[in-house]
C-alpha cells in the first residue's frame, strides 16, 4: 500500500499527538488506514488530514467525544447544526456558571468570616392562600422559569382580583431535599401570595400553603447561594433537636425594580419543622 505516512509524520502534520490519535482510534473517530498485522504500527493517509483538522477544530471547542462522533457520523447538515447548537448552549451555560463562581470567590475573599454566618430564628406563620405554577427547568434557567411563571401569576392574580398587599410579592417551594437536588434540573412552585382561596385555571392552582412553625433564615445575596444555605440550615435544625416536616420555602422579599445587583437580593428561607421526641 503506497503514500502511507507513519503515525509519527501523521502526527506532526496534523498537530496531533500520537496519544490523541490513539484515542480517536479507540473512540471510531479517525481510524488508521492501514495497522501492520505483524508491529502493530499505524499508518495514514493524507486524505485523512482534512478529518483530523476537522476532529481537532472541535476538540479546540471543547465538545466532548461522543458528541464529536455524532457530527462526524451525521447525514446531513441540519443535524450538524443541531449538534453545534447544543455545545455552545453548553459553553454559554458553563460560563454563567463560571462567572457565579467567581463573583461568589469575590464575595468569600472580601468577607471570609461573615460570609456563611447566620441568624435562625424559629417562629409560627399563618396559612397563606397562593395561587401555585408548578415547573421544572434546568440548572442555569432557573431566573428565566420563574420568572415566566411570575408574570402568568401576575397576569391571572390581576384578572381576578386576588393580590395580597403587604405579603412578600413572591414564594418559591422547592420539591426536594437538599439530598435529592440534580444539577440537570429539578421541579418547584413559583406561587403568588393572595387574599383568599379561589379559582384556578388551567396549570394555575389556588392552594394553601399551611402555617406552623418554621425555622428562618434571611439571607443576602444571589439566589443561586441558597444551596449553600439550605444544609447548613438542615444541619442547624437537626442539632437543635427539631424535625423537617416539609419542602423548604424562599420568600423573595426584594423589588427588583429598585434593587438590580443580585449581591444585594434579600430571601428568606423558611423551613416547616417540628420539635423531636426527646429520648
């Protein structure tokens, strides 16, 4: 077999390392032309460069192997696009995260003591009617999920007649334990307080969030940092000899018309408890 290059020269042509083509190999990627039966040598061609550029081009983009397979493997360029679309919603998604995570090591570095303490208050609440919209979404939509759902409560509540003046203008139920939190998504309530029980519509729900004691925490900050709150709360009622008896509850007690940085959003996390047996 002629005009076969070595995986060396191969290597160096297309700014691979022999290891990277080893793994594309392994992976059904870039297969080489020719392996000798008896050394086990690899062997390409030239006109397998242009796939090898192809391969490292979205290597470059970080898209993971078996996605780069399936635009490798696709038929037409509709999928293509498909494929590509769906990295740079991942690229875009990873760098908001990114950016959370450096605006939270600023606010660690400016603050290392006072950062993570907290006051938690027990006290009784009264039954509050909502009107309840119940969603899932993804890590990272969770702002534009609530926000959607927000505005058809707003739109219905308005319809009806049924704000509540002077409650916080918004109530969030998580349907989960800090435990069962999934970074791919979880399910929630976005609920709007009101004045009385009354009807609902379609995915709309008029429904009672029931009273009782609660443990209480406000904190200060981006939304996103209540997952550091909420163990941290749990640990806390645990030791002092108290019992979850529901999903927690944040209360979104910020206007965001007068207040737009997040550093400054107010929260309050309630959680239902009871006190335990004592032994």
């Amino acid at each position: 077999m002629t005009n076969l290059i070595p995986i060396g020269r191969f290597a160096q042509i297309t700014h691979l390392s022999v290891k990277a083509l080893r793994i594309y190999a392994h992976e059904g990627l870039l297969q080489p032309m020719y392996v000798d039966p008896e050394s086990g040598y690899r062997y390409y061609t030239l006109a397998q460069a242009a796939l090898a550029a192809r391969i490292r081009l979205l290597r470059l983009v970080d898209m993971p192997l078996e996605e780069i397979r399936a635009v490798l493997q696709a038929s037409d360029a509709e999928t293509v696009q498909a494929h590509l679309t769906n990295h740079q919603q991942r690229i875009t998604d990873r760098m908001a995260r990114d950016q959370q995570a450096l605006l939270l090591l600023q606010r660690v570095h400016d603050h290392p003591d006072a950062f993570l303490s907290f006051e938690v208050q027990i006290k009784e609440v009264p039954d509050q009617p909502l009107l309840s919209l119940s969603v899932h979404a993804a890590y990272g939509t969770f702002g534009q999920a609530i926000r959607s759902a927000f505005g058809a409560l707003v739109t219905f509540a308005t319809v009806t007649g049924a704000y509540a003046p002077g409650q916080p203008p918004l109530v969030i139920i998580h349907q989960y334990t800090p435990e069962e939190y999934k970074e791919g998504g979880t399910a929630f309530e976005v609920c709007l307080p009101t004045l009385r029980l009354g009807e609902g519509k379609q995915s709309i729900v008029s429904t009672l969030l029931p009273g009782g004691k609660v443990a209480s925490v406000v904190h200060v900050g981006p939304y996103h940092e209540l997952e550091l709150i909420y163990p941290m709360l749990g640990a806390w009622i645990e030791e002092h000899g108290y019992v979850i008896t529901g999903p927690p509850r944040n209360l979104i007690l910020t206007n965001h018309a007068l207040v737009s940085d997040p550093v400054g959003y107010q929260t309050e996390v309630q959680w239902p408890i009871t006190p335990g047996e004592r032994s």
